[in-house]
C-alpha cells in the first residue's frame, strides 16, 4: 500500500499500560504499583492493568484479582482498562471471558480481551462470534490483537476478520501490537471507511509515531515516562515541533528496550523507573526474562534527556 498522509494536529487518546513492580525478594510493590497507577492519570494517561507489562500472564489468577481490586480503590470514578486473561483456563472460552470481563466491569473497568491458546486455530468467522457473544454481556469492551514476539498464544486477525469485528457496537476498539506499520495502516483504512468512531490503539512499541497517521495507543513504552508521552501528545496537538524530539528520544528508548528477547523489555522498564526514584527495586518477576545490568550505563543519558525535555515543554526552552 501506499504511505498516508500524516494527520497533522489530530487529538491523541493515550492509554498506557502500567508495569507491575517487584520487590527485590519476589514480592509484589503493592505501594510503588499504586503510585504507578496514579501517576498515569495525572499525567492524563488512561491506566491499562493487567497488561503484559504488569506480567498478567505470569501471574496467578488470585494476584490478578488483587491487582484489580488495588486498582478498582484508587479509581474513585476514573476510566482504567484492565485485561481479561484466560489463557490456560479450562472451559468455554466464551464462558471464561463472560466471568473476566464481568468481574472488570464490577471492578469499573473496561475489558480487553487477551488472546489465549483455545482461539487461536479457529476461523476468523468463529472468532468474531466468540467476540459477539461476549459483547452481550459487556456495555463496552476492547479487542487485542497480539504478535507471538510478546506471548506464544498471540494472534494478529487478517483484515476481513478486522472488517467483521467493526460490525459488534459495544466493541469500541482494539489494540493493535504487531510491530508492523503497514499492517495498521490498513487497519486505520478499514476503520474510516467502516466505523470512524472505532479506536485503533497501536500496540507497536517501534513505532509510536503511527498517532500520526490515525491510530491511538495502549503501549507498554508509555509505562517508562507518562509524563514524556503526555507531553509529546500535548506538543503535537499544538503544532509545537518540539514534539519531534521527544518523540526520538521516546522511540530511541523502545528500540533499545524491545529488542530480543522483547518480552524482557519489563525488566528494561523496572530499570527505568528505578533510575527515576519511582520503585524501590528493578527486580522483575520471578519468572521473567532479564536484562543485564550494563544497560544502565545506557540508560541513565536517556533518561535524563527525557526529564530535560519534558521540563522545557512546561516550561520553555
């Protein structure tokens, strides 16, 4: 296909998927989890929990529930997107997704539908019946496509199921991570001649600039700097080039962060916020992979040039 035209100035949704802290003996940060949380939404950031960035699939379905229920005490009436995971779970999927998603809803979430090993073989035609179904027990709710490069039960639909997926009215958006540009750019296609309310939210950590040609996002990279995503957004929207910068410097560090193995790039982000003074340890999940300690010496100018940079975009050059 051919390259489209950017969307100069077009508001950006940014929903950022929040890391789950550990401490360095295993234990969870419960304490640094929640600043993490509220931190997103100040800096005007929707909160998606239960992520892959928060380890839902390695964790326990009761820690899931616990997450949740944190989350669902700090909200207090703001919106916050929370995955419904169940992956592993024996059962009609249909079912599985119903019990997830209404225990979201109760929480005063909004679902997103993690792809599992059970949907994965079907038809496109019998995934969107899967999806539809749930929908009649959902007010409103969002899809998830996945690569394999971040969980092997990944799925990323072809662009006829997409197409059909738009036709279910309480799915009002879908995340998509394939880490392909084009692959979006048609979804985009698709969304404006179909359904131009519907959000296509880029998964693609390579590529956060696809706001630019109409997509929003619910990225793992936004959990490393809320504030600098903010800020990027706020400077966009205003025409401001210094949008520009702090959008290089953003992808400078996804691309260093989600190398191989990408899934690794959690303990990346555990780093990050360490060297910000915003958790107390960089340990990941027990179970993660992890990265070398000599990425530091790498990550230390990245940071600090993001905090300059986003304190000129408050307060000038």
């Amino acid at each position: 296909m051919n390259i489209p035209e950017p969307r100069w100035r077009r508001p950006i949704e940014g929903i950022s998927a929040v890391l789950l802290p550990f401490c360095g003996d295993g234990r969870i940060d419960w304490q640094s989890y929640a600043g993490l949380v509220e931190r997103t939404w100040k800096a005007g950031l929707t909160p998606a929990v239960n992520m892959d960035t928060g380890y839902t699939n390695l964790l326990k379905p009761e820690e899931r529930a616990e997450v949740l229920g944190l989350v669902n005490s700090l909200a207090q009436g703001r919106r916050f997107i929370a995955g419904a995971f169940i992956q592993g779970m024996d059962g009609d999927p249909i079912r599985l997704y119903r019990r997830e998603c209404n225990a979201i809803q109760c929480a005063g979430g909004t679902p997103i539908l993690f792809p599992c090993d059970a949907l994965k073989p079907v038809t496109g035609a019998e995934l969107v019946r899967v999806h539809r179904a749930v929908a009649e027990e959902c007010e409103e709710f969002l899809g998830f496509e996945l690569g394999e490069m971040f969980v092997p039960f990944g799925r990323i639909w072809d662009l006829e199921t997409f197409e059909a997926l738009l036709t279910i009215p309480q799915l009002v958006g879908a995340k998509h991570s394939s880490l392909s540009r084009e692959l979006e750019w048609e979804r985009v296609a698709v969304r404006d001649r179909v359904r131009p309310g519907f959000k296509v939210y880029t998964g693609n950590d390579l590529a956060i600039d696809m706001v630019a040609w109409g997509s929003d996002y619910l990225l793992g990279l936004s959990a490393f700097h809320v504030e600098a995503f903010a800020a990027r957004d706020r400077l966009w929207v205003s025409g401001d080039a210094r949008c520009t910068e702090l959008n290089d410097w953003l992808q400078y560090l996804g691309m260093f962060a989600f190398r191989a193995p990408v899934p690794a790039y959690k303990h990346t982000c555990a780093q990050v916020l360490k060297l910000r003074g915003l958790i107390t340890s960089s340990t990941p999940h027990p179970k993660a992979p992890r990265r070398p300690d000599s990425d530091l010496v790498i990550l230390e100018p990245m940071v600090k040039r993001l905090e300059e940079l986003v304190a000129q975009s408050v307060g000038g050059r």
